[in-house]
C-alpha cells in the first residue's frame, strides 16, 4: 500500500512540475508578444452525469473556477437547458471583469463539457483543465490554448 502511494505522490509531483513549467513558458509568450487575451477551450471527457446536469453543481463550479483562476465575476451566473434531441442539455454563461466564461454540457451522448474561457488578464489554462477535470469527475480532457493579440 505504502507503494501505491509513494508512486502516486511521484506521479502526482510530475504532473505538476510538468503543468508550472507549461504555465511558465505561456506567461513568458504572453508577455513577450504583449498579447491582448488568451482563450483556453476544455473539452471534459466521461464526466460525472450528476454533476453535468445540476445547475448548482455548474454554479458552483463557476463560482471556484473563478476564485481559482483569480477572476472577478461581472453579474449573475446565467444557467439555461435547452435544446431538442441529442443537443438537449445545460448551458452556462459568466462575464468577468475582462471577459466571460461559457460552457455547454453533453449529458446525452457523452456526458462531456465543453468549456470556453476567454480573458485579457493572464490566467493559467492548466491549473483550469485540471480543476474542471476534477471538479466534473471527468475521464481525461483536451486543452487548447490560444493568444489573442
């Protein structure tokens, strides 16, 4: 047991040594070509079905997302479900203070979240993806990133 565990703490170690060292290189790009805004799109894979089709669940998820990335809400969290068929499902929207958040939910198909973030105030795209990944029960995720000038 103490086995799984030391290599857990290992691994666990490597992945954020890996994300700061990821996170470093893009706020030096950042800066050396005085970007405008970065966008990071999360693309949430088997997420928890529970936790994709709660509006408070999404709510708070926002609410710490927020926190987390150090960006100021703007307004209320606008939380709607609509669509038909397939493309049934939630969707949510957040200004902040230099941009917004959104997001949309696949309960139907693949219970996946599709996340957008967009703001011209640096943030880190990594320490997002993984607490969406975390906070979404998510299988795995994708993560593009891409500077706005």
């Amino acid at each position: 047991m103490e086995e799984k565990s030391a290599l857990r703490e290992v691994f666990h170690n490597s992945v954020l040594d890996t994300l700061t060292q990821s996170d470093a290189g893009l706020r030096q790009e950042y800066k050396e070509k005085q970007a405008w805004g970065l966008l990071a799109s999360i693309d949430l894979h088997q997420c928890n079905r529970e936790a994709i089709t709660s509006p408070e669940k999404i709510r708070q998820f926002v609410y710490e997302l927020c926190e987390r990335i150090d960006m100021t809400r703007h307004g209320e969290c606008l939380i709607e479900r609509f669509g038909s068929g397939d493309l049934e499902g939630y969707s949510m929207f957040q200004f902040i203070e230099t941009s917004c958040i959104s997001a949309h939910f696949d309960e139907k198909v693949s219970n996946a979240a599709y996340i957008d973030i967009f703001s011209c105030k640096y943030f880190d795209p990594y320490q997002a993806s993984e607490f969406a990944k975390e906070f979404f029960g998510a299988e795995d995720y994708t993560m593009t990133h891409v500077l706005r000038k």
